[in-house]
C-alpha cells in the first residue's frame, strides 16, 4: 500500500489525496457515471488487487426492503457472541464512514485515506480501458473489500447489496449464506417492470451449493427463487416453510416473537426494532445464523444471541427521535415500505392526531405510496429534499389531491419546499398526545435526523 507522510519531510512519497475529504471528494465525483450493472470493472480492480475478496467469508443479503434491517441484526447477535464483524451497507445516514463498519465502529478516517489512495491509480488505468471509468459504487465496494481483507481481517462480512443482485457490484463474493429479504416495487427502471423479473434479478445472488435464506412470500417470486436455487444446488430455507415466526406480544419498542426452523425453537425472543416487517426481518436472520451453526461450526450462544436481538438497531427506520414532540423518521420511499409505516402506525403506535411530512424522489412512485399514508393522515407537509432528483412539492401535493377526490375524509395539506420550515411548522402543530411522522426519501430523513439529534458532522448521501 501506498504510504502517507509527513508532507513537511523532505522525502515526500507521491500519493493522490492528503486530505480524507479529498478521498472522499472523488470517490463522489464518480456519481456522475451512475448506476451501470455489470461486474466487469470490479472484477478488473479485484484482479489488480490480487482478489481480496477471496479471502473473506460473507453473508449477501438482498432485498427490496428489510436489507438494512437484516444487516443489523446479524450484526448485532454475532458480536454478542464474539465475532468480529465487517458491515457494507448503503445509503449512510451520515457520514459516508457509516457504510464500512467493523464491529460497529466506522473505518478510521486515515485508513480510508490511505486506501482511496492505493485504489485512486488503478481506477484511472481502467477508466483509460473500453471498460470506462468505475463507478462510485464500485470504487466504495472495492473499498469495503479492501478494507476487511487488508486491514480489518473480520471473521465475517456482512455484505448489502445495493440495487438487484444478479449484476450487483457485490455479486462480486461467493458468500457462506446468502438472504433475499423480500421482492417489491423499487428501481424498476433497472430491474424490470414486473415482480418476476425483479424476483429473477434479486435472485442472482444464490451462488451454487450456498444455502439461501427467503422471506419473500408473493407466489410468482417465490417460484423463480425456488427454481433459481434448485437449478444452482442451493438449499432453500423459506418463511413459513422451512422457518416460521410467531409474534407473542408487542408494544411500542418491544416485540416478542418465537421462531421455529428445521433444526430447533428459540423462544422469548426480543426486538426492540418496530413493526411486523421486522419480526421477518429478525427471522432470515437467526435462520441464516442457525444455517451456520448447524454446518459451519460458529459457535452462538442462546443467552447472548438474544441479547444481540434485543440491542439491534437501524437509523431512520420507524425510529422516535424526539420525545417533546413525539416525532417518528421512516424512509419509507417505496409502495412496500410505505404499507409496511402504514401498518405499523395501526399496529403499535398510540396518537391523538398525525401528522406526516413527506419529500421523494421524481423517479419514485407516488400515487403507491400515498396511498397507503393519506388516509392515516391528519396533516400531511410535502416538502423536498436536499437532493438533484427531487420531486417537487407542488406536484407531490397535486398528485395527493388527485387522489383524495373521491375520498371520505381529507387531512389538512400545507406545501412548503423547504425543509427546515417544513420541520418547524411540523413541530409547532405536533400537541402532547400527537405523533410527527417524517416520511419519504432517505436523502429527507437522513438531513432531518441530523438536525433533530444535533449531528453537525452530517455528510448525508448514497
């Protein structure tokens, strides 16, 4: 690797960045190449890197939905038990160090220096080739590998995808198990009009002979998985097959739940991660774990496999930042995430009155997603986020009123475009006993949740 010195020495060793903010600078300024599926430039920079990856044990978790959630978990229950353990992950809520973990601490600042720094020349070679340039992506999961097999050695990688998995950059791995946590409808742009060929596109991550772990239970989906595993020898652990999970009580900030697979039961299991879509979430999971238990000799203990369950947790997801005024964050910016705040505003929490303030994405769809929030609604502030593909919060609010038309019962609707005003006014109107939603695009939540809890540091990004 590349070495950093004193730039005050004499002897001064030629290096890209001397700054992490210009590490990080340019690793950003390749957003502008955008998402391009296909594994061939990172299987060009693995070559040039003596290909890591190979040396690390990974867990692949895909999904629509849940993924972060899920990476949590895992997480979590391993370092109760002793593991040490790599977590790549994406979107950050705020700092772009949030998406290499090793056992929940984020990359030191100086390691991530000094590996853009050995990465920075072998990018410009490949960007010089008909391959073009990698992308900001590639380049940050190159990173991820980078880091775990060279600095870290962590005993396992728990590894997100991050859009798909067939042409995902992280396919990259032949992981140990691999998780689809779910099929919905997101980035059908890229992945495909319809919940079978998106099915078919999440499951390009069973590799042949790793078992694989599901959640997904649309009839159509679950086939393609099924026979994508059966073709690639893989076995298949299916929810409510293979594995099932029985919610035995839950209030605000607490579920308890049994789950049963084919090897044992592990009752008074406990969540401190809200909604139903969690309990699923917590169930590939200790299904995953139990499938390394049970053929891979790792060693968990119950005691602290439940204390590892109940200490999860995931920012920005159904998370109650504030007390006076209640105020909830959800990046619920799909027709699927949104059902699931809609339930769980239903399921477990209490209020007198709610209000929602919302901004998305121009790409995402809209008329779904509200669907499921305006008839929840007291209030609804549309606003927009920090972010070149906003939607603006006019037409947000038209496409709102269009479907209220022929609606019983309307809530109040405000639109203000800026954010900050948005939370103000969203706060001033949230009385004891009301409960603040903000809700929509993680570029939305991740600025609010920062402000709200005083993060100065906020970067804020994919």
């Amino acid at each position: 690797m590349s070495e950093i010195n004193d730039p005050n020495e004499t002897d001064i060793t030629e290096v890209p960045f001397t700054r992490v903010e210009a590490a990080i600078d340019w690793i950003n300024s390749l957003i502008p190449f955008g998402i391009r599926p296909g594994l061939e430039r990172i299987e060009a920079l693995m070559d040039k890197l003596g290909s890591p990856h190979r040396r690390l044990k990974f867990i692949h978790v895909a999904g629509t939905n849940g993924k972060g959630s899920t990476c949590a978990l895992l997480t979590s229950v391993l370092l109760a038990n002793g593991y040490d353990v790599g977590t790549f992950t994406s979107p950050y809520i705020e700092k772009f160090t949030n998406r290499f973990k090793y056992n929940n601490e984020d990359i030191p600042e100086e390691t991530l220096l000094r590996l853009a720094n050995e990465l920075k020349p072998l990018v410009d070679d490949i960007a010089n080739t008909p391959l073009g340039s990698p992308t900001m992506f590639e380049v940050s999961t190159a990173l991820a590998i980078l880091y775990y097999a060279n600095v870290a050695y962590p005993d396992v990688v728990v590894w997100e995808t991050g859009l798909g998995g067939r042409l995902d950059v992280t396919n990259i791995v032949t992981p140990i198990v691999s998780i689809i946590t779910n099929i919905g409808h997101d980035h059908m742009d890229i992945l495909g009009d319809s919940i079978e060929q998106i099915a078919a596109e999440k499951a390009g991550i069973i590799k042949p002979g790793v078992p694989i772990v599901t959640t997904v239970e649309q009839p159509e989906a679950l086939e393609i998985i099924r026979k994508t595993a059966s073709e690639r020898k893989s076995t298949l652990y299916a929810l409510n097959e293979q594995f099932t999970v029985e919610l035995q009580h839950a209030v605000e900030n607490e579920q308890l739940f049994t789950f049963s697979g084919p090897f044992r039961s592990m009752e008074q299991m406990a969540l401190t991660l809200n909604g139903a879509h969690q309990l699923k979430n917590a169930a590939a999971a200790l299904m995953a774990l139990e499938v390394l238990r049970q053929y891979m000799a790792f060693l968990l203990d119950d005691e602290e496999t439940r204390a590892g369950m109940r200490r999860a947790a995931w920012p920005g997801r159904l998370e109650m930042v504030s007390g006076q005024p209640r105020m909830l964050l959800d990046g619920a910016h799909n027709p699927e995430g949104a059902e699931t705040l809609a339930q769980a505003l239903r399921d477990t929490y209490r209020y007198e009155r709610l209000h929602f303030m919302m901004g998305m994405l121009s790409t995402k769809h809209h008329q779904d997603v509200l669907r499921h929030i305006l008839p929840l609604a007291d209030t609804i502030i549309f606003t927009e986020p920090d972010f070149r593909k906003k939607m603006s919060a006019e037409n947000l609010s038209h496409i709102a009123e269009q479907l209220l038309e022929t609606a019983s019962r309307r809530p109040q609707i405000i639109v203000e475009p800026n954010w900050r005003e948005s939370l103000e006014r969203l706060k001033a109107m949230t009385e004891p006993g009301d409960l603040a939603v903000v809700t929509g695009t993680l570029y939305l939540i991740a600025d609010v949740r920062s402000y709200v809890l005083h993060r100065t540091e906020s970067e804020k990004g994919w």
